[in-house]
C-alpha cells in the first residue's frame, strides 16, 4: 500500500518529469531542422569566455531575487531565507503553467520555511508579482516603440505573427493596468473584473474560490497602499536587476555563438521572447519557450547553432532550477514527515 509520503514523492516526480520532456522533444525536433554538418566546426568557434560568464548571470537572477523578497520583507525574511524562497518560486514556476508562474504558492512554502504568517508571506507575494507585472508592462511599451525603428519581430513570423504579438502585447498592458490599479488603488475595479470573468460558463464552479482569493487581495492591497513611494521605487529597481540578468543570459549567449551581434536587437528579442512564453499554457512554458527561442532569438545565430543555444539557455535558465527547487522542496517535504 502506498502511503502519503510516497505519494506526494511520486506526484513530485511526476512534475518534474513531465516539463523537461516536453523541453527535450521540441529541442529534439529544432535539432532535426537546423543541425546541419558544419555544426560541430562551428561550436569550435563559440567564444567559450563569453559563455562561461553565462552561469555568473544566472546566480546574479538569483541573488537580485532573493535580495528583492529580503527587502519587500522589511525584516520578516533573512537573506538566507529569501533565497531559499527565491528558489522556491523559480521551481514552482518550472512545474506550473507560465500564466501562474508559481507565485501563488511560494506564499505557503515561505510560512513554513521561515515560521511566518501566511498573511504576511502572502503581502511580499503579492508585492513581488506586481512588480513584476509593471516590469512587464514597460516592457511592453518598449518593444512597441522599438518596432517602429528596430526588426524586434523577424519577418518569418510573417504579418499574422506580427499583428498576433502586437495585440497580445496590448491585452496584456491592459490586465496589468487593471491589476495594478486595483491592487494599488481601488481593489473594487479588480473585483469587479474578476467576478464577471468568472460568471463566463466553464469558470462559474471557480467563482467562490475566486471572492475568497479577492478578499485576501483586498486585505493585502491596504498593506501596498500605506507603503512610501521610495519603498517602490527601490523594488522596482530590484526588479529591473533582476529580469535584466535574464535578458543577459540570452545576449551572451548570442555573443558567444554568432558571428556578429546587435546588442540592442538581441536584448529585444530576448525581452520578446520571455513576455511570450508567459502565455504558455505548459509547466514552465515547457516546449514552447524553446520554440519562441528558436523564432525570434534563432535568426540571429548561425541556423546550425540554433539547437545548441536553445539547449544552453534552457540548462541554465531552466533545469537548473528545476533541480535546485526540486532539492529544496523535497528535503522540506522529507522532514515535514519524518
């Protein structure tokens, strides 16, 4: 008979299992269209200093991250426990659809780590993915003010692509707008939005799930509001350090395999890339960040080397964490039930 503890392993395994084959069967399928036989003299050609900075800027994520929560926190999180928890919620993001990115559940997982309440973990949460959400929004800005003078969308992706992205750029400004004004102003205008969502047929049985989620929104959403403006400020400047690192991973390692780079059009592409692949509906975006990385980051590379990148900026962005998080969260589900 299979008793809890097992079950919750399998069901772990099962998890992290199940994104990383996806990856592995979409870079497979890259690998066949663009390796090619000069693949091999042309990785003799990598510029093996730039990509060993690679790994540096992955631990700057992590520690711009950690030191975002540390702050937030004013005090609740030791640093040490901020990167644990940072971890936790890369992990939770590798194993949950990107659309949730693992922010709803780190808030459970930093209670118990660090013996705080679930309220107040909820609160740096809460204030972590809204600056994250703003991130995006300026983000967006840029990118449609770049098309305007930069290729930030190849033309492979043809004139539909191009018109798919732009208004899902724009739908999206539009949630974040929405989110942030009932997070930050009136919590009202968000509920409002969110419950007629939920009156939509298929969504109707989430609905009291939903006005429960809403309240501790609401409870939280006053914490935010009594903040001073340098608090938000600096978080902000945290948050751009720290998606900033994730566009670094993607420059260097156009820097290290291509012949020539554009910085600007590299970082832009990667900015692209990474605010497409929140849509995904896969753990992680497992499978169709890879596929993003190849459309809009692959024209940039030499075509042979195109798998070979794909494969190096989802190892460091991505199996890393999956192994990291996954170290974390099993030992604590371990001694949990010891």
């Amino acid at each position: 008979m299979i008793t809890s503890k097992e079950s919750d392993l399998q069901k772990n395994s099962i998890q992290i299992w199940v994104p990383i084959v996806l990856s592995l069967a979409v870079l497979a399928a890259i690998a066949l269209f663009t390796v090619e036989p000069d693949t091999l003299p042309l990785l003799g050609q990598t510029r093996w200093g730039l990509l060993a900075l690679a790994p540096f800027v992955v631990g700057l994520r992590v520690i711009f991250g950690a030191w975002r929560l540390h702050y937030i926190a004013k005090g609740f999180l030791k640093f040490s426990a901020a990167l644990r928890a940072q971890l936790a919620w890369d992990f939770f993001s590798c194993i949950t659809p990107s659309s949730i990115g693992g922010g709803p559940i780190v808030p459970a997982y930093i209670a118990k780590d660090s013996r705080v309440s679930l309220g107040d973990s909820s609160a740096i949460m809460l204030f972590a993915m809204l600056l994250d959400q703003i991130w995006f929004a300026c983000a967006i800005v840029v990118v449609l003010l770049s098309t305007t003078s930069i290729d930030v969308i190849p033309d492979s992706l043809g004139n539909i692509g191009l018109l798919t992205l732009i208004t899902y750029f724009l739908g999206y400004l539009a949630w974040v707008i929405i989110f942030a004004y009932g997070a930050l102003k009136k919590p009202e205008v968000l509920s409002w939005v969110v419950r007629r969502v939920f009156m939509l047929p298929g969504l109707r049985r989430f609905g009291i799930k939903a006005d429960s989620i809403l309240r501790d929104l609401q409870e939280r959403a006053t914490i935010l509001r009594s903040q001073r403006l340098v608090f938000f400020l600096n978080g902000f400047g945290l948050t751009l350090l720290t998606w900033a690192s994730r566009y670094a991973l993607v420059v260097l390692i156009v820097a290290a395999t291509a012949p020539e780079i554009d910085y600007i059009l590299a970082g832009l592409r990667s900015v692209v890339t990474m605010l497409g692949a929140l849509v995904i509906p896969t753990p992680g975006g497992a499978g169709g960040a890879e596929g993003l990385f190849a459309l809009l980051v692959g024209p940039l590379l030499p075509q042979a080397l195109v798998s070979p990148a794909t494969l190096i900026w989802r190892v460091l962005g991505y199996y890393v964490f999956l192994a990291a998080g996954a170290y974390l969260t099993l030992d604590s589900a371990l001694r949990n039930h010891k």
